[in-house]
C-alpha cells in the first residue's frame, strides 16, 4: 500500500512538474513571430491577443492574403487567425477614345489658324475652343467652323471689349 502511494505521489509529481515545465508562449513574443511573417506584405500588419492572430491592412491580391493566412497558422502558438484584411481592387485599364476624329480636329484648327491665340482642344469629348479674341473675331471663327458642319462646338474664348 505504501508502495502504491509512493507511485502514486511520484506519478502526480512528474505530471506537475512536466506541465510547469511546458513553455508559454506570450501574445507579445508571437506578434513579434507573426510581424516577421507578415512583413513581405507591405500594407499589412499582425497583432495576437491570447493566441489569435488578428490579420489586416490591404494585399495586392487573394493569393498573398490566403499565402500569409496560411503562414500565420503554421506559426507555433498561434490557435487562429482572424482575417480582417482587404484585398485591393485591380486597376482596371480603360482606354479612351477620342468622340472627335483627328481630321475633323485638324479641320477647325486649320479654320483659326489666322488666330493664334485660339487654341482648339477636345474636351470631354467635344471640340473646345479657348483663348481670348475680340469680338470681331469671334464672329469670323463661329463663321468659319459653322461652314464646316463639324457638329457640336464649345466656344469657350474670351471676347476682349
């Protein structure tokens, strides 16, 4: 019987002393391990509380999110990751295109080239004509661009007094 209490103590002695023994990993020491694994996304940052490893800030796309999702989880102590990061939109490439053909551009330009301080531009999609002239002037360009038939045209020049 002896014996047996003996073991007995020795055994709960050996559980004790092997529990204390097993190391803690604290929420400080893992941010510090996960900020290292998520430093090759810039744009992101990591912080754990009590294990769990809160994921945020923006990646350039879903497979670095996922890769370092992935890595946070392979980060001994970590029991989870919460993932409050975004991944940013892919700027779309729009081309634009002008609504005014080049040689109905150069058609005007070629109308005031008797005015060099009109310039002729497209804006929004409209012919523009800016700059300053007198009055006597603007009506001989409104003349001129009228008989080209050109369609809609924005006179946006200063008439002089």
């Amino acid at each position: 019987m002896k014996k047996t209490i003996k073991i007995a103590a020795l055994a709960l002695l050996f559980s004790v002393a092997a529990f204390s023994c097993k190391k803690n990993v604290s929420d400080a020491e893992l941010t510090t391990q996960s900020t290292t694994v998520v430093a090759a996304y810039p744009g992101t940052s990591v912080e754990v509380k009590e294990g769990v490893a809160h994921l945020s800030g923006t990646f350039a796309s879903q497979e670095e999110k996922d890769a370092a999702i992935a890595a946070l989880k392979n980060v001994k102590g970590v029991k989870d990751v919460m993932d409050m990061a975004t991944v940013e939109a892919a700027a779309s490439v729009v081309e634009t295109v002008s609504a005014v053909a080049p040689e109905v551009q150069q058609k005007v330009t070629d109308a005031v080239k008797d005015f060099p301080a009109v310039k002729v531009d497209v804006v929004n999609g409209e012919l523009t004509l800016t700059g300053e002239v007198t009055a006597e002037q603007a009506r001989k360009i409104k003349m001129s661009v009228d008989a080209l038939k050109v369609g809609k045209v924005n006179y946006n020049y200063n008439v002089k007094k």
